[in-house]
C-alpha cells in the first residue's frame, strides 16, 4: 500500500514533468522574463515578486487549472513497485478479455480490408485531395457508395464478451450471492449501494435547488434559475476549474454551458490549437484511411437520421475524421486498458521499427461512435473549439464505456451497478423481466455505452452530461438506467416478452433526467 506522503510526492512529480513540456510551461517562463523589466520587481525579493506578478496577471490561475486538470483525468499513482500494467488495469483477467477482445475487433477489420482489397491507408491522388478541400464543409453531400463496409461491432457484440466476463480465482459456487444468479454480469467488483449513492450525488438531493426540475417546494424555479445564472457568471469571470466543476452539480444555465464546460475541461483554444486542428485536416485532406469509410458508415447510420442530430453532418466529419489521425490521443492508453492496434508498413511486415499505429489515433470507431460528438454540436460551433472538447471528453470519459476494466466508471462496473439497483430495489420487477427472456441490462446496455446520446431529448442529455462533468464520474449513467426501468415499472411487469420490454422502452426523448434521478436516488426506501 502506498502511504499518503509517498503517493502525493509521485503525484506532484508527474504533474511537473507532464507541465515542463507543455505551451504553458513556455508561456509562464515567457511572462516571468517579462516581468523582469517591470519597476516594481526587486532583486532582493526577486522570486515573490515574480510569483505576485503571475498571480495578479491570471496565470498562476491557469497553472492552477492546468494542474486541476491533471488530477481530474490521471489515476492516482500507483506503488513504485508495481508493474506498468497495473495502471492501465489493476486486474489480470480484465486485462486479458480487453486483449481477446482487441485480437476480435483488428480480425473483422483486416477481413473487410481483405474481402474489399482496400489498403488500411493510402495517398490520395492531387485531384481527389483538391476535391476533398474544397467540399470539406459539406462533405455531408457527398454519396460514396459504402454498402459493402460494415460497422466493427455494434454495442450488443460488445455486452455478449462482458457476460462472458468470470474471475478464474472466484468460484461462483463456493459463495452464491443474489447477483451471481440473476444478473447477466458474473464478476464480482465493488459497486455502490443507494447510501453511498446518495452521499456521493449530496447535491442531487431533493432539498436542493436544480435546474431540470420544473417544480421545488423549497425553492421557486425563478428565484434559483436567476440566482444560478448570477453565480455562473461570477464562476466564469474567476475562470477557475475546480470552482466551475462544483457549480455544474445543479446544472448549467444554456447561455452558459459551453464556456463553464470548456473551463472545466481547461480547453481555452489557442492559436497553437487552432493550427494544431489545421495539420490534422490537412492529413486528412492527404492520406485516405479505411476507417474514412467505417466514419462516414456509422455518421450516416446514426446521426443522419437523428431528428436533433442530421444538421450536423458535416460538422461530425470534420471531427471524426481529424479525431482518427490525432496522436495526442495515445497518450490516453497509459491509463486505459486498451492498447492502440498496430500495422506494418507495405512490405516490412514483422520487422518491429516498420509498426505504425492503426489508426493514428489507436481508436477503431464502432457503431453509435459519432453519438458521442453529436449532442457538442449544439454547443459548438467553432470547429477547433468542438474538436478539442470533444477530444477532452473522450480521454476523460468516454473511451471507458468501450474498454473492458474495473474501474468504477467503466461499462462493467456500471452494469454492475445498474443490475445491483435494480435486483436490490425493484426485485419483483428484476425478476419478472428475467423470466420472461427480457433481462433489463439487454435493453440499458445501449443507452450507456452511448452516454444516452440520441435516446434523449438534446436539452435533457446536455443535463445529464452537465452531472458526468461535475462529478468526474459515469456512474450516474447507471443510475438514470435504474431509474428509466423504475419509472416504466407498472407497464414492464405487464409484458411478456423481449420485444414487448423494448417497445415499453423504445422511447426516452419525452423524460425529464433530473426529476427521475432525484425520485430514485433520494425518494427510493433504503
């Protein structure tokens, strides 16, 4: 176990190497030499007036932000002793379905390269590159013929490797317990009951004022909205990250919501990132990857028929396509348990210097993957902005419900949770569903693999996503699956099959988030 004072010392010392080489480092030490020249800085008390400058001029602000921003998306460091692995995924037999389950997906990817004699990358002729620059901006106009591309996986591929999921060290039948019997996910990871639940969501409580809840008999909507808008302001003009993240509990007023979620993010969109987007579009407009193709599938696929989503076409290829040859994005696998997919160039296959990365990026885009950027659209507009806050989001959060671990916001732990809520609190109706063919997490599983994206109304998945912010944590998704199974419980426990359930459930877009996370967590008897 690593003590606290060891632990905070190993944190400190990777926040300053990963800050030593970033633009801020360079722009802090720019304002400090220019400082020098200011009147009011001594020699004799050189160093703390040189700290009480950058205080005064925002930056140790920034810093402040930057190193919050560290703590937000790096694990806690682990035992020096401890093996590489073990920070990307503490548990060995997680580790080795995450592997399997790699080896399956890179398979029905090289078999698609290989019934469609198409090469994983290639340059693109001067005309086609010409072509491509100029309709970048409506490339949503542009027809190819992708009948023959299939998605990877889809979401249901994915939950029928989790079930498969088992602890070569646990014996189910040495210690039966409830869930072993009736859930579909046979691991046994800690997972939150309704107390800690509510503890951890304090500021979900019913005595609390929100927004996304139209009525509160402790405080009139008007009063707290008005009041919540002034603070929200007052949050941006400190432009402090720590102060943003607390205040987006109870919500972010609209107007609001994209400048306190790129402050939550530290996403300020500099000109170097501005350029930074640029070389990445010019590396699209050069270089042809297949998975363009599976890009503009699963953007068709989904988002194209989306009622709130279809204007956004052409800004989800932009973002997509830029997204797949980001390197930076690597960087994320030192504390995921996935590892990037590696190729070969042309003609050097087995020699170890010639592997590339495939894609760029190390991420294979599944089916509902464009899901994840479509909702930021209405947020964003700037196309570097939306790029960066869409990057951020998912190396914070959303390459964990894609990866198999057992870390409390990955998708086995949040099945997990969503089976224990259910089976602890709606028991009857848990095992109803399951004799009927119907087991709940059949139907949910979807709904969080995609953060609920293109399942609920636009405003309310924007508040949803406001509390995935705020609390640094995925867990709610489970617990707004909970609550949607809760809230249809009358109508569930009359059907008699699968397909009866799912058309129950079919449609989310008329909920309210907050009114249904509040009843179940805080209204629910414990």
């Amino acid at each position: 176990m690593l003590d606290p004072d060891s632990g905070l010392s190993l944190t400190i010392a990777r926040i300053v190497r990963r800050l030593q080489g970033s633009s801020l480092h360079s722009q802090l030490e720019r304002q400090a030499r220019v400082s020098l020249h200011k009147p009011e800085i001594k020699l004799e008390s050189l160093k703390e007036d040189i700290k009480d400058f950058l205080k005064t001029s925002g930056w140790e602000k920034k810093l402040q932000n930057a190193v919050y921003s560290e703590l937000n998306v790096f694990p806690s460091p682990c035992h020096p002793a401890a093996p590489p692995e073990h920070m990307k995924e503490p548990l060995a037999y997680m580790r080795k379905a995450q592997g399997s389950w790699e080896k399956r997906i890179l398979k029905s990817l090289n078999s698609m390269c290989t019934e469609l004699s198409i090469p994983l990358a290639q340059k693109r002729p001067a005309s086609e590159q010409k072509e491509l620059l100029n309709k970048w901006n409506e490339m949503g106009t542009d027809e190819p013929d992708l009948s023959l591309f299939r998605p990877v996986y889809a979401p249901k591929d994915f939950l029928e490797v989790l079930m498969n999921l088992r602890n070569p060290n646990y014996e189910n039948g040495e210690q039966p317990s409830f869930r072993n019997h009736l859930g579909l996910i046979q691991v046994p990871l800690k997972v939150k009951d309704i107390p800690e639940l509510k503890e951890d969501f304090s500021e979900l409580g019913l005595n609390m004022g929100q927004l996304g809840i139209d009525d509160s008999a402790q405080v009139p909507p008007e009063f707290f909205e008005n009041e919540h808008v002034r603070v929200g302001q007052k949050v941006l003009a400190e432009q402090d990250s720590a102060a943003a993240q607390q205040y987006v509990r109870q919500g972010c007023p609209t107007a609001l919501r994209a400048d306190l979620w790129a402050l939550i993010l530290n996403i300020s969109n500099q000109p170097e990132d501005i350029l930074y987007y640029e070389q990445l579009k010019s590396n699209v407009i050069q270089y042809d990857l297949l998975v363009d193709s599976l890009i503009y599938k699963d953007v068709k696929l989904t988002a194209s028929n989306d009622d709130y989503y279809f204007v956004f076409e052409d800004y989800l290829y932009q973002v997509l396509l830029c997204f797949s040859r980001d390197t930076s994005v690597l960087e994320h696998f030192t504390y995921s348990s996935a590892t990037p997919p590696k190729s070969y160039i042309r003609g050097k296959l087995g020699i170890e210097e010639y592997t590339v990365f495939y894609p760029p990026n190390g991420v294979i885009p599944f089916h509902g993957f464009s899901m994840y950027v479509a909702p930021l659209c209405f947020l964003y507009h700037e196309p570097s902005k939306l790029y960066q806050i869409f990057r951020e989001m998912y190396v914070r959060f959303f390459f964990r419900l894609h990866s198999i671990s057992s870390h409390p916001s990955g998708i086995v732990s949040l099945c997990l949770l969503f089976e224990t809520l259910l089976q602890t609190h709606l028991p009857q109706l848990f095992y109803h569903l399951r004799e009927i063919g119907a087991q709940p997490l059949r139907i949910s599983f979807k709904w969080m693999v995609r953060a609920f994206s293109g399942y609920l109304a636009t405003d309310q998945l924007l508040l949803l996503w406001d509390r995935i912010l705020g609390y640094n944590s995925l867990e709610i998704l489970a617990v707004l699956a909970a609550a949607v199974f809760a809230f249809r419980a009358v109508n569930l426990m009359e059907v008699t099959s699968l397909a009866a359930a799912e058309a129950v459930l079919a449609d989310l877009s008329t909920l309210k988030v907050m009114p249904l996370l509040q009843i179940f967590l805080f209204a629910t008897v414990t």
